[in-house]
C-alpha cells in the first residue's frame, strides 16, 4: 500500500458522496503504511457542496449532522487528510477544505459561502472555518457571499499553499509523515481538539440550527425552483 491514498470526490455532497469520503477513511486507516488521504476534485472544480436538487426533495435536515460528523472525523482520523483544490470550492466544499489538516490550492482556485443567497447559513461548515481561518473571515464570507481568491485565502490561512503542481509539497510531506507512529498523529488531533471549541454542543447547536433552516418554507420553495427550472432566488 502507498503512504498516499487519492480520492477524487464527487462536484456535491449528499449521502453517497459523504460515504464515499468515510470508506476512503476506512481504507486509509486500514493500510499500516498509508499517512495521507489526498481529496481531488474534477477540472476546474473541487467541490460545490450540498447537492441543491437532492436537497429539494427530500428531507434533507439528517444531512447535517452526517456532513459534521465527516468533518468532525477529518480531526480525528491518524491519517493526514490532504485537500487539494483546483478550481471552485463553495459551501460544504469550503467546509472540507478547512477541517482538512492541509490544504494546497492552485492559483484559479478560490473559496465561497453562498449559502445566505438561499435563506440557509454554513452552520456545520463554520467551527471549522473558524478554527482555520478565524472569526472574523468566517464571518465575512458568510456574510457577503464573495469569492475570496486561493492567494488571499492564503495570507489567512484557509489554504496552506498555492502551488500549481502540489506533489512536491505533498512528496515532502508525506516523507516527513513517514517518520512518525500513527498513535502520536491521533494523540496530536485529540490533543489540539480539546484546545478548541470542537465540543459535542457545538455539534449540536450546528446541526439543530441547519434541520430548522432547511424545513423553512421559503428555503423549501427556493430549492424546489432551482431544482426544478435552475432557477437563482433572485431570478424570481
């Protein structure tokens, strides 16, 4: 088995994409030798986030708390998880990213939060954006919907580097990673998770407030259009 296991994930998140993610976990975890998980997304695009059409037609309130729990296990895993984003990430894509332990970036990359466009927030998305990047970036891109570029996102440490052709970085990672017992790798991950605000009522309070705003009628019927016409709210 190599130290380094690829994913190339899927351009939305749903039930299938998650466990897609999960049993690279599983797999990871099961190869002694293996230290990084590697997740890649298509040309031009890394990953968009929660699949709008599903989500309209469906209940789609148990989906947040299956997205945390991923996220939740990226801190947790012995294995390195590796985002390497060429292209757009939006909502749960950025999600990814930030609970990832590394995060390499192209130079066409960039990163948004539109969610607020459809009356929804990034609640499972945002503890871990914070923990990244800080409060008050995690509160501007939730707040103005904008791209943010991969070069800035870097000076604020949403991606770790941009580099065009990242194997180098993730040869020179994975020789270091080499080095080290899986056990001391889980150790740091539980001991850097209990210096931060990752707790169980975080979980909940994120999870509790994406079920509300999922079943609001006006979300509902904003979902509904885009799935049914690719229809934008404010194309109404």
């Amino acid at each position: 088995m190599s130290v380094i296991l690829r994913l190339k994930i899927r351009d939305t998140l749903d039930a299938g994409s998650i466990a897609e993610i999960h049993d690279a976990l599983d797999e990871a975890e099961g190869e002694p030798d293996c230290r990084i998980l590697i997740l890649e997304g298509g040309d031009g695009v890394f990953c968009t986030g929660l699949n709008l059409e599903g989500a309209a037609g469906q209940d789609a309130s148990d989906g947040g708390a299956a997205f945390f729990g991923l996220l939740r296990r990226f801190t947790t895993t012995p294995r390195a998880v590796v985002a390497q984003v060429d292209g757009r990430a939006a909502g749960g894509g950025v999600g990814l990213a930030a609970a990832s332990d590394f995060v390499y970036a192209s130079e066409r990359s960039a990163f948004s939060l539109p969610e607020a466009l459809w009356g929804l927030l990034p609640c499972c998305v945002l503890p871990f954006l914070i923990r990244r990047a800080g409060f008050q970036k995690a509160y501007t891109m939730t707040f103005s919907t904008q791209p943010v570029p991969a070069v800035e996102a870097e000076r604020f440490h949403l991606v770790d580097a941009v580099a065009d052709d990242p194997r180098a970085l993730v040869n020179r990672l994975a020789y270091r990673l080499t080095k080290l017992d899986e056990s001391i790798i889980r150790d740091m991950k539980s001991y850097f998770r209990e210096m931060w605000i990752l707790s169980d009522e975080v979980e909940a309070t994120a999870v509790k407030e994406f079920g509300r705003l999922m079943s609001a009628p006006e979300v509902r019927r904003r979902l509904t259009d885009y799935a049914a016409e690719k229809r934008f709210p404010w194309e109404r």
